[in-house]
C-alpha cells in the first residue's frame, strides 16, 4: 500500500506542478494561447476549469500526502 501512495503522489507532483505553470497573468497561460475564441469568452472558460482542475488536484495530493504519512508512521 505504501509503495501505491508513493508513486501516486510522485504522479500528483507533476501534474500539480504542472498545472501550476500554466497559470500565469492575465495574457498568459492557458487562457492567452488562443484554444478558443476570446471573443466568446472562451478564455474565461478554459481558465476556470483549469483553476477547478488544479483544486482538484492539490486536495488530492493533500489527502494523499496524509494517507502517506500515516502508512509510514
């Protein structure tokens, strides 16, 4: 179970960090690549569910981090 749980938040790491990096200012990251049509408001939408993805991901990384921890105690 603990070697799970160690891979898992190895995975979680990069995802997290890697979600991370593509936030940037307001012209920039994913939002500012141009995925959809600003003029629609399709930046908004990629920046929101990139901001619930990353939630996500860091509540699990947390939930993760102590399950971990408790395995290994």
């Amino acid at each position: 179970m603990t070697s799970f749980l160690a891979v898992t938040q190895v995975i979680l790491v990069f995802v997290l960090v890697s979600l991370v990096l593509m936030h940037s200012g307001r012209d920039a990251g994913m939002g500012g690549l141009g995925f959809t049509p600003a003029s629609q408001g399709g930046t908004h939408i990629v920046e929101r569910n990139l901001t619930r993805l990353t939630i996500v991901v860091a509540v699990l990384f947390f939930v993760n981090s102590v399950a971990l921890f408790h395995f290994l105690k």
